[in-house]
C-alpha cells in the first residue's frame, strides 16, 4: 500500500503520460456527466411515460458501470461489455 506522501508524488507528476491522463480523463468525465444530464431530461412527464422500475433500471446499470469503473481503475481487469435494456 502507497502512503500519501507517494500518493502526493504520483498526482503531481508532470510527466507527458500524466498530461495525457489527466487531458483525456477530465474531458471523458465531462462528456460521461453531460450524458447523464442528457438520461435526466427524460423525466420529464409530459413528454415521456416510465416505471419506478425503468428508473431503477437505469440506475442500477449506470451505477454497475461506476463500480466497475472504479474497480478497473484501482487494480486490474474489468469489461468493456455495454449491455442494457428496459
């Protein structure tokens, strides 16, 4: 396990591959939080009709792919398989 002090170390590193890292994450996690705005719009009752149980379904699968994300990013492995229906 890191200390934070090595911890502190690596984050600040202006190495080319951490440039690049922190480019492209900033801009991927833009684009991820506009997408899931853009999901949001789709409460809207007037226009569209959904279940409790499409809502969680949308949920559950955002939230499997955080988690996965997260886990993929702390250690090794992970899917790249996008798989989802109401």
């Amino acid at each position: 396990m890191l200390d934070k002090t090595t911890e502190k170390s690596k984050e600040k590193s202006n190495s080319p591959k951490r440039a690049k890292f922190v480019e492209l994450a900033e801009n991927r996690t833009k684009n991820a939080i506009k997408m899931i705005k853009v999901i949001a719009k789709l409460a809207n009752k007037n226009a569209y009709e959904y279940s409790e149980v499409d809502v969680k379904k949308i949920v559950k699968a955002l939230t499997k792919e955080v988690d996965a994300l997260e886990a993929r990013m702390m250690s090794t492995g992970g899917k790249d398989e996008v798989d989802f229906k109401l």
